[in-house]
C-alpha cells in the first residue's frame, strides 16, 4: 500500500514538470513571435521611411534639374529702348553777349568728355572785329563749356559703336576744316548746326541766339533721342 502512493506521487511530479517546461517553451515560443514581429514591423517601417525619403530626393533632384534645365528668361526689350554706348550733346550756354552753342560727345561710361564748338581766337577785339569780317578761329572747349552753371539748353541723342565712329571723325574733321569765325556766316550754331545735319537731325536756321537754336533743334526732332545714320551718310 505505501508504493503506490509513492508511484502516484512521481507520477503527479513528474506531470507537474511536464506542464512547467511546457508553459515556458511556449512563453519562450510566444515571445521570440513577439520579438519577430516586431523587428519585421521595424524593417517594414524602416524600407517605407527609406522609400518615402528617396521618392522626396528624386522629386527634389527633378525639380532642380527641370528648374536648370529651362533657359534663364531674357529681358523684354522694347523696339529703339536702348539708347547706344555713345553719345552727342548739342549745349548752349550764357557769355558776354549772345552766348555760345557747342557740342559735347564722348561714351556714356566715361566721365570725360570732348567739346568741340566755333568761336573767335582771342578775347574782346577778334569778337568785335569777327562781326564785320573773318577771324582766325578755336574748334576745341572755351570758357565756361565745362560748367553746369552757365547751361541754358541741352539736347542729347544716342548712337551705337559704328555710327558714333563716324559722327565723331565727322566733328574732328570739321574742327580742323574751320579756321575762321564770323557773326553773320560762319558762327557757332552754324557749327553745331553741320553736325545735326550729319546725323540726319532737322536743324533750324542759324541766327538765332543759341539756346533758342538748341530748343528748337530739339523740338523740330521732337525729342528724339536715338540717332540711326543711314548707310549713304
């Protein structure tokens, strides 16, 4: 009688045992699923966080490069809006008598520039003496041509390189072409006055006080600003 509660005794123990290491194969088992599934969540989460951050890239290089590849837009330019590197200004000023008319010309880029205009050589007397005969004359700048001051009219117009070349040699050879000076013929708007007629420009007629002839130029061309020579000049 005392084995057989001894073999039930093993017996109980050793189901008891059975059904431990079976509880804890299959704790083990459910956390190793657990542990799985999470790290496939993560790689999954991982690939799509991948996928979004290349699809970002990719538009972002696309956009770029469609960005880039389109031709920088060009400035729209009006038909005669640009005014030409060069220029000729038709000035008049204040002196003693009548005044003066002369002509500045030079690149707008630069600062400096040239004069060219017709007076008597001299001071009082070749004046006086220059309105009942020829004088021997000066073709460069004269008092007060360079000050602002003394400015009572300005028309200025606008040339390209190659027409401004050939205005410029004009106003050089007309320098050295003019010795004499005279009140009534050959004066300082006559002068100014061959010059626009050079360019093209309609020109008033020369007796005139010199700020009247160079507002009158200016209206008779009606402020034009752009000077084209044509190819027969």
């Amino acid at each position: 009688m005392a084995t057989r509660p001894k073999g039930l005794g093993l017996c109980l123990l050793a189901g008891f045992t059975l059904t431990v290491l079976l509880q804890c194969k299959i704790h083990s088992a459910s956390a190793r699923e657990i542990d799985t599934r999470a790290s496939l969540e993560r790689f999954i989460s991982h690939k799509q966080e991948v996928r979004k951050r290349a699809a970002g890239a990719n538009a972002l290089v696309s956009s770029t490069a469609s960005i880039e590849s389109k031709p920088a837009p060009q400035p729209i330019r009006k038909p005669g809006s640009a005014k030409g590197p060069y220029y000729v200004d038709f000035r008049a000023r204040t002196a003693a008598s009548w005044g003066h008319a002369f002509v500045w010309f030079g690149k707008t880029s630069e600062r400096a520039v040239e004069v060219a205009g017709l007076t008597p050589a001299g001071d009082t007397v070749p004046y006086v003496l220059g309105h009942l005969m020829w004088v021997p004359s000066e073709t460069g700048a004269s008092y007060g041509d360079l000050d602002p001051q003394y400015l009572t009219a300005s028309y200025r117009v606008y040339l390209n390189e190659p027409d401004a070349k050939r205005v410029f040699a004009y106003i050089k050879k007309l320098q050295a072409n003019s010795p004499v000076w005279n009140a009534e013929t050959t004066n300082c708007t006559a002068f100014i006055g061959s010059i626009a007629e050079f360019m093209g420009l309609k020109v008033p007629h020369r007796w005139q006080r010199p700020e009247e002839y160079v507002n009158n130029l200016k209206a008779m061309n009606s402020g034009r600003q752009i000077v084209r020579l044509s190819s027969e000049q």
